[in-house]
C-alpha cells in the first residue's frame, strides 16, 4: 500500500478485520459443533443426526459465512472504497436474520428459542457495526 488510508477507512479496516475474524472463528465452532450432533448426535444440535437434511443446510451456510469472513479480511486490505467489504459484511447477515424470524415457530417446536435468540443478536450487532462503519464520516 503506497498511499495513506484515511482515518475513515482506517476505521473500516478495524471493523471489517474484527467482523471477518469473528465470523471465521464463529462458522469453524458451528461447524464442528454441527458435526458433533450430526454424527455422534449429542451437543445443541443432536436433534441432526435424525433430520440429516438440516445439517446439510447448516454446514452450507456456516461454510458460506466462512468465505465471508475471509472476503472481509482481503476487503480489509483494500486501499480505498472500503465501505464496498462492510456493505457485503452488512448483506451476509441479511438471510440468516431473516430464516430466523420466518422460520420462528419450527425453531420453537424443536427448542431452539434460546440459539435462535442468540442468532438474532449476533446478526443485529453486526449488521448495526457495518451500517455505521458505512455511514461514518470522520470530518476533517
């Protein structure tokens, strides 16, 4: 990088880091804890071992959310239009949030309020930190 970062991207390159870290942390224990139910069927998602399709479903999306993570380290490393990498961080979140809520009742019948909550909270915070690192100006 020859040129100086701004200081507003520089905060970009914080949070796209921080996020791409958290979600390549996060998708590798969801994965592995996905596998554990599937295969052994004990840990939060035991229940997979019966209903194998659900574990497909889940070892997707957790992958997907991986390559994610990885997008917004090389995002990080950007020189400019940082704002393009939070904007894609903002959008992973979308569908994942949005499962959460049409599929409430399915999540309550198999006991899964309390990830789902959980779920909810991580995508909201992270949605929330992308927006404001998108529409954060540091004046001059």
């Amino acid at each position: 990088m020859n040129s100086i970062i701004s200081p507003t991207d520089l905060f970009r390159r914080k949070i796209l880091r921080i996020h791409g870290s958290f979600l390549l942390v996060l998708t590798v224990a969801n994965t592995v804890i996905t596998m554990v139910g599937w295969a052994l069927g004990k840990g939060p998602f035991a229940l997979w071992q019966q209903e194998q399709f659900a574990a497909v479903g889940l070892f997707q999306a957790y992958l997907l959310m991986f390559v994610i993570g990885i997008a917004l380290w090389f995002g990080s490393m950007q020189e400019k239009d940082l704002w393009r990498y939070d904007l894609i961080g903002l959008m992973a979140h979308l569908p994942p949030l949005a499962v959460n809520f049409i599929f409430a009742n399915l999540f309550a019948a198999h006991n899964f309020q309390g990830i789902s909550m959980i779920s909810i909270t991580i995508h909201i915070i992270f949605i929330s930190l992308e927006l404001f690192a998108i529409m954060w100006r540091r004046s001059k």
